[in-house]
C-alpha cells in the first residue's frame, strides 16, 4: 500500500500517528530529506539532492 503526503499532513494515513520529517546529509555530499511513520515502518516519501560541485579555483 502507498500513499502521498499532502501538505500539511502531519499524521500517517494507516495508523493516524504522527509522521517523522527527517532532512540529513548524505555521505559524500548531498542532502537526504524523508517523512516516515516510525510504528508503521512505512516511509511516505523520500527525496535527496547530488553533491554540489564547485568550480576549481583559476
């Protein structure tokens, strides 16, 4: 079963507890951003961003 995460939703559609939002880093580089229900195991959506790479100086 899946479900989308609505904006302003702040409890999990199954079990009516609230959701976690979670925005780490990403070894290497990189951010990580999830919403999951911790007593369902379920994660709701998942996002994360490539490494930025700067220019090398001249």
């Amino acid at each position: 079963m899946s479900f989308t995460v609505e904006d302003g939703m702040t409890r999990c559609p199954r079990c009516t507890e609230l959701l976690v939002f979670r925005l780490d880093a990403m070894p290497g580089g990189g951010l990580r951003y999830d919403v999951f229900c911790p007593p369902c195991g379920e994660t709701h959506f998942a996002m994360s961003t490539l490494p930025m790479r700067l220019p090398a100086a001249a």
